[in-house]
C-alpha cells in the first residue's frame, strides 16, 4: 500500500501572473463621430442618441445602460442609479439632463 505525504509539494510553486490590460477606450474624434450617426430626425434616432451621451457621460457599462428603469433617471438632478457588475447598486452624475431632454424620452 502507498504511504500519505504529509506536505503539499506544490507549497513552493508560483502561480502565473497575469498581466491585467487596461480597457481601450475612444478617441475624443471617435466619440464625436459616434455621437453623429444616430438620425435625429427619428423617435429611433433620438433614442440611440441619448442612450449613447449616457453611456459615455456616465461611464456605464452597456449591460448597465440595458437595467436601466426610468425611474433610476433624476435629469433635474443630473443623475442615475444603476445596478452594476457584482449586482451592486450606484449612483452617479451624467449628462442624463440633455440627454433625456434632447430625446423627449421624459
């Protein structure tokens, strides 16, 4: 019968380090050309264009954009509160003034 080691053998191994990249982002010109696409002369283009001011002026994630409840938008207090990554409730100032404004979705 095989003997029981009494020591973990892999005590003294490293683990690999991972080198954690920071996220790309857009260019000040990439997010102006972003903001032009939408047809503002549509209810559709409206939308998408106040969702897009939100998503950059907030900082939020998409899936966070996607949560989103009208009731989590204050315009007159220029802020938001979401659910974000972990489930974990924030707020924050936006744009979300304009932006809602703008689309006449309030």
């Amino acid at each position: 019968m095989d003997e029981l080691i009494t020591e973990d053998p892999s005590i003294s191994v490293e683990s690999p380090k991972f080198r954690k990249s920071l996220p790309e982002f857009l260019s000040v010109e990439e997010v102006e050309l972003l903001l032009t696409q939408p047809d503002a002369s549509t209810a559709t283009g409206l939308r998408d264009k106040a969702m897009i001011e939100l998503l950059y002026s907030a900082g939020l994630r998409v899936s966070e954009l996607c949560g989103l409840a009208v009731d989590d938008l204050h315009p007159n207090a220029g802020s938001l509160r979401c659910v974000g990554k972990g489930n974990k409730r924030t707020a924050g100032a936006c744009w979300a003034q304009r932006a809602s404004r703008d689309s006449g979705i309030l």
